[in-house]
C-alpha cells in the first residue's frame, strides 16, 4: 500500500496477513494498539472485517468506514469501505447496487494510483456480469483484474482471479482451460513465497480441482482433491462457512451423480455444532438434502428437508430469495410428480410471489434485465441462441424454470396456455414501460434506459449513425470533500443540465453511476463527433454554478469512439463501452479537461 508510514508497518502486515493468511493471526494480535495513525486505524478496521469474514471472529465498535475515510480525507479508506458494500450487495444478489459502488471504487483507486483496490473492483465487476450472465464482459473485467493485481503482486487475489476464469469455463464445459486455469491458481496459492494459509479459498480451488478432474475422468484425482476440500472446509473459523461449505461440497456431489456421499456430507453439515439452534445455519444442510432426494426421485424426502430448509431459512434476519425460489421449485416440482397437483399449484403460486418480490428488490433498477429480459426478447422476437460456450448454468437453469412450469400447467390441463402466455407477454412488456427509468437526483435517464433504447433505434433507424461516449466530471472527489455532499449533489445535477441542454432531443444522456455519465449522440463522422465533443466541454467549463455567494466550476474528461450505426453499437455495446472507457481514462491521463477518441 502507498505512503504507508514506518511505524505503521506492523498494522499493514497485519492487514495483509488478515487476507492471506488468517488462521496465523493469534488472539493476543487483536486487541487494538495504540494507534495516532488514521491511516494504521483503517488498516486494523479493514483487517478485522476480512477476519470475520474468513474466520468467523467477531468484531464489534466498527466505524463507519466510509465516514472514516471521508473525516480524515483518505481516499483509499473510502473505496476500500465502498468495496467491502458492494461485494455485500452482490453476495445478496443485489448486483445493480453493487456495481454502481464498484465504478466508483475503480474511479477513486484510479485517480489515487491504487492498482491493487482497483483490481480488486474489476474482479468484483466480473463476477457481477458473470451472475448476469454477461460472459464476454465478464471475462474482459477478469483479465484487467489480472493485470492489476499481478502487477501490484497482489498475489492471492491473483489466484482469486484465476479461480475465477476457471469457474467460466467449468460452467462452458472447456475443461482444457478451466484446468489450466484452475492449475495456475493452486500453483499460485501455494507458492512458498508467499506462505499463504486462508483456508476456505484453497478449499474452494480443491472444490474446482476435484470438478475438473472428474469432468476429464481423472478420478482418482478428483477423489483426492474432493477430500481435501471437505477437510480444509472444516478448519475454516466460521461456523456460517463451514455450513455453507459442506453445503456446497454435498451439492457437487450431487451434480457429479454420486448421490449417496452427498447425502454423507449432508449428513455432516447437518451435524455441525452451531452457536444457537434458532441461528437458520442449517437451512443450506437441508438444501442439499432436498436436491438430492430429488435427483433420486425420492419425492417425498424432497419434500420434508424442502420444508424444513424453508423453516430455516424463516429464522435467519434476510433469508436469501434465491434459496427460497429453489427450495420451492424442489416443492412443486416434487408434488408434481407425486400427482399433487393442488399442492403443486399452491406452491407454485408461492413461488411466482416470491419471485415478484425478487424482482422488486432493488426498487426496480436492475432486476428486469435479470428476471424479465429472456420473455421479453421472445415477446418481440429478438432472441438470438448465445455462443454455446458462453452460456453459463445459471442462464440455463433461469431457462429451464420456465419450460418445467409452462410444461407442469400443460400436464394438468390448462387449456388455454397460448392465451395466457400472450397475457404473460403484455404484462411484461407493461412492466418494461413502467419500470423508473430516471436517475432521481439529475432527472436525465440511468443506465437501465440504455439497453431499450439502442433496440429501440436499432429498430426504428438501424443506420443512423451514432457514437459514444463517457463523460466524467474532473476531481469530483475533491470537490465533495471541499465544499461537501450537498453541492456536490447540486453540481452533478448542474453539469447533467448543462449537457442535457448541448446535445439534440434525438441523443441519449444518461448517468452511469457517481460522476460518470454516458451519452450516446448522432454523428456522421469522427470531424462531428469531434466537434460535439468539444462543445460540451467548453459549454461545461463556461457554465458556472452559484450557490449563495458562491460561484463553482466544472470541468469534465470525455471517452469516445468513432461513429458507427446504431445497430452495430446496440450489438457490440460492451467493447464498444470497454473502448470508450479506455479513451477516458486516456483524458485523465493527459490532464483532464479534454477529450480522446478511441478510433480502433
């Protein structure tokens, strides 16, 4: 880490050690030292959330660490503690807070020259859109992530990263490179150089181990590896984890076919000493029982651990939506097939409710993309097959929900299923229409608006021609911490209105997230497109913004590529992004206040 004082070396050390290696760290170091330093102060902070997090020791008296890092004007607090949120948010599928947080840890780390954070945050960004099953872009955030980290000798969140590319491919089926991957990442970790000793991740690399191995039928290997997951899972400090683990394991068994020691390791999870019966820590046991009774069409044990999964679930503080959408697929799937069709109907009514809830839970920003997108494509007759390789088993399993419900409805006679589907199609698209599509502080568009309008003009003016850009507002940061959140907020809305007014009715402004905005305008040419661009810049510059007996300003930084029509921008709108991005931070590069356009 930079400008890391002498004397707070130890307390770095620490902080390292709470990632790499916390099963080393002995309860006489956690007790808080005598710290002057606010910089060594967020370092033991930070380094006892990972330890938490990793071994299950407690932690109480946490500051705001984000009020921290704004009260002592340390940038690297600030993105570390909007990290740490984001990567909650995306743990509980709330991936569209959890990438806004992300883009604005990328800008603070970037401008602070802190590659380590912001590798961290493009690894976080991948697996974000590789749950939304965006793979293309996923992979490309991986690979900046790599280059980050490995250049920052970051070394354990390399291997981090490796086990991720790993994953897309274990969940394409190219094990060649999944292995290769998965390979370099144990290699990585258990570099002796690097003396590494976090449990829970190198039993995570032997989990991925053991599916490689026996996807290439190498079983006896796959064997080894698989028992050396459940044994390094159980030396883990945390109780959640170890559950959550065994969980886990139980149910690749279960994927593998080798349905009796998942049920075993089920077993063991349910075994499991908790802190309090009334904690929900078991609800993942039961999961994993469920689904293996239904694999060995045991329909009514599906149905008893199903139900006491759920039970379990009810006791936790924010049970998982997901979870309670499998469990109960597993109850009308189970009742189904036992000829219970009035149960089956009953929960299947439960699980349309609760996946309407889903859908809302992140007050309607990013959900729709995720829960509605596939009937809506097939609605308007947009659906393109994704590249076999590129889809992943969530996208498969999102899929195959709908064809066994809409087959279930067939079995039992409802005869007027094409109806009713025609009824499904309407609601989603009304749905689609009155979604808010507005960012409320700036009134302009936000990035959800995006998608629907380029299919839009793909639609209506597939040749016009387009280009893109992103826009980001010059020391924002600093702008914040000197005159506060309160202009800032004015002044975000100031230059959105300023831009709003230097672009045509038929351009599309939107906000991307923090300071970042992203506008795609009509240009015939890159002389047009140069021409726009320069004109917001000076319309930004000379605007100024009063507020009392103030008088502020403004500058931004613009990213752009080259024209192109809008059908090819709406197809290859992720490169075409990753590209205008790059331009932008070339702009920053060169010293703000300008533009650079990406002409490859």
């Amino acid at each position: 880490m930079q400008n890391t004082a002498p004397e707070d070396l130890p307390t770095l050390q620490f902080y390292f050690e709470s990632i790499g290696k916390p099963r080393a760290i002995k309860n006489t170091d956690l007790e808080q030292p005598d710290l002057t330093s606010p910089h060594a102060q967020a370092l033991y902070y930070f380094a006892r959330i990972y330890l938490e997090r990793y071994e299950g020791v407690p932690i109480s008296d946490l500051p705001d660490m984000v009020a921290f890092g704004n009260k002592h004007q340390l940038q690297w607090v600030i993105a570390e503690a909007k990290l740490n949120k984001a990567i909650e948010y995306i743990e509980t599928d709330d991936v569209w807070q959890g990438e806004l947080l992300l883009h604005d840890v990328i800008n603070i780390s970037r401008e602070i020259g802190y590659k380590a954070l912001q590798g961290r945050a493009y690894r976080w960004l991948g697996n974000a859109e590789i749950r939304r099953a965006q793979i293309k872009t996923g992979m490309r955030y991986y690979r900046t992530a790599f280059d980050l980290l490995d250049d920052s000798h970051f070394e354990i969140q390399v291997a981090m990263t490796l086990n991720n590319i790993a994953s897309v491919y274990m969940d394409t089926s190219d094990w060649v490179r999944a292995e290769n991957y998965i390979n370099q990442a144990i290699s990585t970790y258990l570099d002796k150089a690097n003396n590494f000793d976090n449990s829970l991740f190198l039993g995570i690399l032997y989990a991925n181990k053991s599916v490689v191995g026996f996807a290439k039928e190498k079983y006896s290997e796959s064997e080894y590896y698989f028992e050396q997951a459940v044994k390094l899972s159980m030396e883990t400090g945390s109780d959640s984890l170890k559950h959550t683990s065994l969980a886990n394991l139980s149910q690749l068994l279960n994927a593998m076919g080798k349905h009796d020691e998942s049920l075993e390791l089920a077993q063991q999870c349910l075994e499991l000493p908790t802190s309090s019966p009334k904690s929900g820590a078991k609800a993942s046991c039961y999961e994993a029982f469920s689904e293996t009774y239904m694999s060995k069409k045991q329909f009514e044990l599906a149905i008893v651990h199903a139900n006491k999964a759920l039970e379990q679930m009810s006791l936790t503080l924010t049970p998982e939506s997901q979870e309670r959408i499998g469990m109960l697929l597993v109850l009308v799937k189970a009742n189904q097939a036992l000829g219970r069709y009035e149960k089956a109907f009953y929960q299947l009514s439960k699980l349309r409710s609760l996946e309407k809830e889903y859908a809302s839970h992140v007050n309607g920003e990013e959900m729709l993309d995720i829960k509605f997108e596939l009937e809506a494509k097939l609605a308007q007759k947009e659906l393109k097959l994704l590249e076999a390789q590129n889809d992943l088993q969530a996208s498969k399993l999102q899929a195959q929900r709908y064809r066994e419900i809409f087959y279930f409805l067939s079995l039992i006679g409802i005869a007027s299923l094409g109806i009713r589907y025609v009824s499904r199609i309407k609601r989603v698209n009304r749905e689609l229409a009155e979604q808010n599509v507005i960012d409320p502080l700036t009134q302009v568009h936000n990035r959800r608006y995006l998608p629907h309008w380029l299919r839009n003009m793909a639609n209506t003016a597939p040749e016009s021609m387009f280009s893109l850009a992103v826009i980001d507002i010059d020391y924002f940061k600093q702008f914040n911490d000197t005159y506060g959140h309160d202009k800032g907020d004015q002044m975000l809305k100031h230059v959105s209105s300023v831009i709003k007014r230097s672009v045509r009715s038929k351009d599309l402004l939107a906000r991307w997230g923090g300071e970042e905005f992203v506008l795609v305008f009509e240009a015939k040419n890159i002389d047009e497109c140069s021409k726009t661009l320069e004109r917001l810049r000076k319309a930004v510059e000379n605007e100024k913004l009063s507020i009392n007996s103030l008088t502020l300003s403004a500058t931004i930084s613009i990213g752009a590529i080259k024209t192109m029509n809008v059908t090819m921008l709406n197809t290859n709108w992720d490169d075409c992004f990753m590209a205008a991005d790059q331009a932008l931070y070339e702009a920053k590069q060169a010293g703000r206040n300008q533009y650079k356009i990406n002409s490859g």
